[in-house]
C-alpha cells in the first residue's frame, strides 16, 4: 500500500504554473476525477500518433515548399532568400508544435492566410521588375541600333559628297546608305510595334514610353530632313519643276505642259523610286506615331496627303506663283493655270507613283486625291498670302466698298467654280466604288473654301457682302409692281436669272404664294449652296446664319411693314384691298415656313444642327428643334397674328351689319310677333323667311369669305373660317338665345331659317357646316321640340346623377343643364305637334 506512494514521491509531476492554459484545460477535460487516470496510456498513444501525422504532414508541406523554392531559385536571388526564411519559420513551427502540440494548426492557417500571399505579392513584383528590365533592354538595343544607323548614314552621305571615292564607288555607297536609311526605318517600326505592346499590356510604363518617344524624335528630327534634301535633289536632277508655258488662249486657257515623270527612265526612275518608297515608308511610320499620340489624347484627325507628293507640289507651286503675281488683277487666269497644271499632270502623277504608294503599302492613300489636294492647297497659300489679304484692308478701310465687294463675289465665284473642277477630278475615280453621301465627305476637304475655315474673320466679311448683294437684288425686284402677285397671274420674265439648279417650285402654286417670297427663297438657297464646300461644320452655320439666315429675318420685317395691323383695324368694311394684302402676307410668311421645314429635313442641315462642332445656343425651347427654328417661330407668329386679326375683322364687321337684327330680338316674343311688321326674305327649301336685318351681314360675310377663299392658302383658309364660324357661333348664341325673350312658334320658325342661312354661307366649304355651330344647332334642336319631348326631357334632367348623360341621348353636347332649361323657358309657345321636332 505505501510502495505507491514512494513510487509518486519519487516523480513528482510539474506545478500547473509551468503548463500553459491551453494544456491545463486539455489535461482539466482528460482527467477530471482519479478515476481517469488508467486512461492515461490510451491518451498518450493516440497523442503520439496525432503529432506524427502532424510531423508527417509538415515534413510533407516543407517538401512541397522545397520544390517549389527550387524552381522559382534561377529567377531571383531575392525570391531564394525569402523561401529560406519562410523554411526556417517552419521548421520553427516545427520545433513549437512538437513541444505544445494543439497550437501547431493556427500556425499553419496563419502561414497559408497571411505569409504565403504575400510571398507571391514579392515574387509577382520581382517578375514585373525583371520583364521592365527587359523591355528596357531590348528598346535600348533598338533605339541604339537606330542611332547608329542615322550616324552611319551621315557618314557614307558626307564621304561620297566629299568625293573622296571614285564613280564606280559612289553608287556602291548610295546603295548602302539606301540599306542603312531602310533598315532606320525598319528599326522605327520595329520599335512603334514594341511601344504599341507595352502601351496595351503595361500603360503605367508611362515614363519608359516618353523616354522611347524622346530619342526617337531626335533621331527623326534628323533623318526626316536628310531624307526630304535628298528626295529634292533627286527632283531637281530630273528636271522638276518643268518650265511653265504660260501662253494665255482667248478662252483664259495655257498650252499643255511637259511631265518629267513620265520622261524620266533607266537609272533615273529607279532613283526616284527608292526615293520615293523611303519617303512614303518614313511618312507611314509618322503616321503610325501620330495615330498613337493622337489616341492618347482623345483625338481623331484624319490626314490624306502625302509628303512625296508635297515634295513634287512646292517646287512647282513656287514657279507658278511668278506667274500669278503678275495675273492679281486678273484672278481668273490665276485659277486657269492653277487648274491646267493640275489636270495636265494627274495622269502622269497616278500612272507612275500609285503603283509605288501600293509597293509602301500605303492602305488608303490615292495618287490622285493627293495631287489634286496638295494643288489646291498650294492656290490656297498664294491667295491668303497675296490676293485677299489687300481686299480686307480695303473692305475694313471703307474705300471703294462696292467696287471691293464685286472683286470679292468675282473671286468667291471663281473659288467655288475651282473646288468643283477639281473635286471633279477625283469623283471620276471614286464615283463607282463609294456612295454619293460619303464622296461628297471624302472631297469635302479638297476646297480653297478651307482658308474661311482658318480665318473667321474673313468669313464675317464673306458673308455680309453675300448679305448685301442678296438686299440689293431684292429692293429692286420689290420696286416690279407684280412682286406681290401670286405667280398663276404673273407671266415670265419677273426674276433675275438664278444659278441654283437643284431648287424646285413645286409647291408655290399651292401655297397662293407672291412672286416676291419665291424669289427670297431663292436667293437664300443660292447663298447656302455657296457654303455647302466648306469642309468644317460650324464655318457653315455661321454663313448661313450670317448670310441666308439674316436675309430671311430681314424679309420677315418686310412682310410685317408690308401689312400694316393698323390699317386693318380701321380699314372701311367695303375695302377690300387691305385684307388682301394681308392674305398675300400671309401666304408668303406661310410659303417660307414650308420650304426651311423643307430644308431643315435635309440630311446636310440635320448634321449642322446635331453634330459637335455646333454651338446649340439657339432652338432652345421654341418648339421647333431643327436648324430653321427661330425663324420658323417667328413666321408661324406672324401667319397666327395676322390670322386672328382678319378673324377679328370678319366678326366685327358682321356684328355691326347684324346690330339691328341684334336690337330687335324681342321681335321673336309672342306679343310682339303678332303685331310685327318687319319685312322678311323667304328661305330657300323652306316655308320660313330670313329676317331683313341679318341678310346684309349675310352676304357681306359671303362675299368676304369667297374673296379671301381664293387669294388666301387653303390651311389658313381653313383655320380662318373654322375660327369666324365658332365665333359668329359664341356672339349668336350669347346675343340671341341668353336674352331674358320668349320665342313664339313664329319666332322659332323664323330664327331656325335665319340660322339656315347663316350656316348656307359656309356650305361652300364644307358638307355639314351646322357641325361648326355648335351652341346654335344644341340651341335649335332644343328651341324646336314640342311640348310631350320638352316634358320626357324635363322628366330625364330631374335625375341629377345621368343629367350629362340624357343630354347626350337627345343630342345635346355643348350646352350646360342650366342653359338648357333657360331655352326650354324661352321656347314656351313651341309647337303642339311634332311636326317641328329636330330630334
């Protein structure tokens, strides 16, 4: 019994202030009470057996971790020792688990959550460095490899103009610099191909990419104006430019002109080849720069010349500018000789250089559009340098203004005549490949209009000269006496003969318009056909606006002095000049409105309305949205206006002819109509009479609304009489039937056929005119009715829920309950009989 307890005392087990809390309540859950303690052996073997799958695990991960050190070991010296470390970390963690067992698995979450990412963080920043690294590398060699070949170029160019090599050498060595340009070339490219990856894959390599950018300028700065020296030597070694005939015909044409181009053969063309190609293959590589600088910031500028070409253009341009000089008082021979070297040498210039723009492999580029653009650039620079600028000073100066403004419009003609010629010489390739929407766009920029695009200034001065010359022209077609006669009674022979083809009179006719409103319509198209070459948006709108805009506004105000309100509110009522007048106003107001809707609609306008380049500050809120708008506003104001002021007149002239049919409406009562000697008019159709005081309003109404039928356009007409019956149909109605009178049967009969008559006056226009009366037609159908519907009807309104509703089933819809029974009151001698029922 106390050999136990010896054995205990001899091995003592450790204070529980050595163990840590994690074991205590590991050992405090084994062994709660002394009867756990035989389990102790069991525990310990599964312990054991627990640590060395643990050890066998972590021997297991520290393999795999081995492994993949190794591989990552030939990258980085930096990634090698991080791996070491991570290693002696866990073999660290081996030690600690293999003394505190449980605490080894947060370990291991903590090495996988937290140490392993950022270990790949360090590895993947580590590859980034070495591929920028790389990339720098490989550009250096480029852009040294370019450098040198630049240097090496100068060099064999300086030995062979030195002549220190004899002839049989000297092409030996014109070919290596030839090799040498090429493979310069070759390495720009090669180097735009590499920048071009970079920029897709690593964009924050922004300073790399400025450095590439900077050294190759330099290098380009260099080699592009060798490249351009040597191209003008082989030029002028071929005899470019020839020597200009420039013999004038009666007719302000020159003689033909030989082409070096087509002569030059042998050696000589394959010179000029490899010229040629070098310079379209450095162009091609400016090119590829530019597009990738102009993407970065947000640009999109399409350019179509080619420098070879401009090459060929200068030199000539300069030799003909002697010629021009010497032609400034004669500019239309200036444009002939500007058109006849163009023409003369676009054969020759495709013949021989497009087959080379498609060995560059040039995509897009055209021989010809080049030609024909670089020409007409060069006439662009001459006349912004020498024939214009002195018309500004003079036109700014106020000397001689009419004399400087018809130089001005003779040169503007001559311009827009050239843009159309030479424009012409490129459709006549392009014409069967590409619609006539996007010809017109690829020709646009070919114009000498395109200096006003560069000099706002000049075209404010374009435009009101334009401005001015249209006004003349139309103070004196509005001095003709039949300017404001419709064109059906006006024979030939009214208008000046107009340049615009396209502008079609189909619907003037139809609109009544006056001759004068035609002819504005026309001299605002022919200004806004003068525009149309202007190769930008925005320089179109401001001439329009300037030129064709404000001469419309300016015939607006003519229209509104031309018809005078006030002399329509006090004309006499037999005067029937003056309301004409207005209807003539009205119907050209009305004809313009048609054609600038017309106009707004084409495709041209609706892009200078809606495109970017425009400045929409005008349209707002007028409610019409399109190009025209202010002035589409402005003339529907004055068609409604003018409208409502001959409403005004119809209605106040046929109150004060109807005043004493108006007075004597108690003549309709039962004791007065007995005793009534009026004199009255037998109705047509009828057995009733029209009374005598409303048959002068009558037929004065008649004869107003068939007068102005015929000069008036038939949609204002319309308006007009539909508005004159609704208020004749409110003034009747209000006069006649709101009157503290009784009718008799007679006096029912009687204002039924005087409302006959009125509604006979509007027959001509329409197959139910009673429909436009409609106080008067409830009024009559309620004034008719005997006495047993009166009853049922009274009977059906006592309900004051299905009052609206039994109104509708007997035909009434315009009239209130309380209107109703008052004329049911005033309708009470009615007839006995339904005889007189209008139900």
């Amino acid at each position: 019994m106390d050999a136990p307890d010896a054995d205990a005392d001899d091995a003592p087990l450790p204070p529980s202030a050595e163990l840590s809390p994690q074991l205590v309540a590991f050992l405090d859950a084994h062994f709660a009470s002394p009867g756990d303690l035989p389990g102790a052996a069991d525990l310990s073997s599964e312990l054991g057996r627990r640590c060395a799958d643990l050890d066998g695990d972590l021997a297991a991960l520290r393999g795999r971790i081995a492994r993949l050190a190794v591989s990552w070991i030939y990258r980085s010296l930096g990634a090698k020792s991080l791996i070491q470390k991570s290693l002696v970390k866990l073999e660290n963690l081996s030690v600690r688990t293999s003394q505190y067992g449980g605490g080894q698995s947060n370990r291991s979450r903590r090495t996988f959550g937290e140490e392993l990412p950022w270990l790949a963080k360090e590895v993947q920043r580590v590859e980034n460095i070495r591929e920028y690294v790389g990339t720098a590398l490989q550009l250096e060699v480029l852009v040294g490899d370019l450098e040198d070949s630049v240097i090496s170029v100068n060099r064999q160019d300086r030995n062979v103009l030195s002549g220190k090599y004899f002839a049989s050498s000297v092409l030996m060595e014109t070919g290596r610099s030839r090799e040498k340009l090429l493979q310069a070339i070759k390495t720009m490219n090669d180097i735009e191909d590499l920048v071009i990856g970079i920029l897709k894959s690593r964009p924050r390599w922004c300073h790399l990419l400025k450095s590439v950018d900077s050294r190759v300028d330099k290098t380009l700065a260099v080699l592009r104006p060798k490249v351009i020296a040597d191209h003008r030597s082989l030029l002028a070694s071929l005899g470019w430019p020839p020597k200009l005939v420039t013999t004038a015909m009666g007719d302000g044409e020159v003689s033909s002109i030989p082409n070096p181009l087509v002569l030059m053969q042998g050696e000589k063309r394959e010179s000029y080849a490899h010229s040629f190609l070098s310079l379209c293959a450095l162009q091609h590589l400016q090119t590829r720069r530019e597009e990738r600088k102009q993407k970065l910031l947000g640009l999109n500028e399409k350019r179509s010349r080619l420098w070879a070409i401009d090459e060929l253009v200068s030199p000539i341009g300069a030799r003909m500018e002697y010629h021009f000089t010497k032609w400034i008082h004669q500019p239309e021979l200036i444009f002939a000789l500007a058109f006849k070297v163009t023409r003369d040498f676009l054969v020759g210039v495709e013949d021989v250089l497009q087959p080379l723009i498609d060995k560059a492999r040039l995509v897009g580029f055209s021989a010809r559009e080049a030609w024909v653009f670089s020409m007409a650039q060069m006439l662009s620079g001459f006349l912004v340098k020498k024939v214009l600028p002195p018309l500004v000073e003079s036109y700014k100066d106020k000397c001689g203004k009419s004399e400087v403004s018809t130089s001005w419009l003779n040169i503007m003609d001559l311009i827009i005549a050239f843009d159309s010629r030479m424009q012409l010489l490129v459709q006549s390739e392009t014409c069967f490949h590409v619609g006539s929407d996007m010809l017109q766009c690829l020709t646009r920029g070919i114009s000498v209009l395109n200096i006003f695009c560069e000099k706002p200034e000049w075209l404010k001065i374009w435009a009101k000269i334009e401005f001015k010359d249209a006004w003349k022209k139309f103070k004196d077609e509005l001095r003709d006496e039949r300017a404001w006669v419709q064109s059906s009674k006006c024979g030939n022979g009214f208008y000046h003969e107009m340049e615009s083809v396209d502008y079609l009179l189909a619907n003037q006719d139809d609109h009544k318009a006056p001759l004068i409103a035609d002819f504005v319509l026309k001299v605002a198209w022919a200004m806004i056909e003068r525009c149309q070459k202007l190769p930008s948006i925005f320089p179109r709108v401001q001439f329009i606006r300037s030129a064709a805009g404000k001469f419309v506004w300016c015939f607006l105000k003519v229209l509104i002095s031309h018809c005078r309100i006030e002399e329509l509110q006090s004309a006499n009522f037999d005067d029937n000049d003056v309301v004409m007048r207005v209807c003539g106003s009205i119907n050209a107001a009305r004809y313009v409105e048609y054609k600038l809707l017309e106009w707004s609609d084409d495709v041209n306008f609706l892009d200078m309305n809606f495109g970017e380049d425009m400045e929409r500050h005008e349209n707002v809120d007028t409610g019409y949205n399109c190009f025209f708008g202010e002035e589409i506003k402005s003339l529907v104001e004055l068609e409604t206006n003018w409208l409502m002021e001959i409403i005004a007149f119809l209605l106040q002239q046929f109150e004060m002819l109807s005043w004493d049919y108006v007075e004597n409406r108690h003549s309709f009562g039962i004791e007065q109509l007995e005793q009534d000697n009026t004199p009255s008019i037998v109705s047509s159709g009828t057995d009733n009479v029209v009374s005598a005081d409303l048959v002068i309003a009558l037929d004065a109404l008649r004869s107003q609304l068939t007068s102005i039928r015929k000069i008036l356009n038939p949609k204002d007409f319309l308006d007009m009489w539909r508005n004159v019956a609704d208020g004749l149909d409110h003034f009747l109605f209000r006069s006649m039937l709101t009157s503290d009178i009784s009718f008799s049967a007679k006096g029912i009969g009687r204002f039924t056929a005087d409302m006959r008559a009125l509604y006979l006056v509007f027959q001509p226009f329409c197959a139910r005119p009673e429909a436009f009366f409609p106080s008067i037609r409830d009024s009559l159908r309620l004034l008719n009715m005997n006495e047993k519907e009166v009853k049922h009807l009274q009977m059906a309104l006592s309900d004051n829920e299905k009052q609206i509703e039994c109104l509708h089933v007997w035909g009434i819809s315009h009239l209130s309950v309380g209107q109703v029974h008052e004329l049911l009151r005033l309708g009470m001698c009615r007839p006995k009989h339904d005889c007189g029922s209008r139900r």
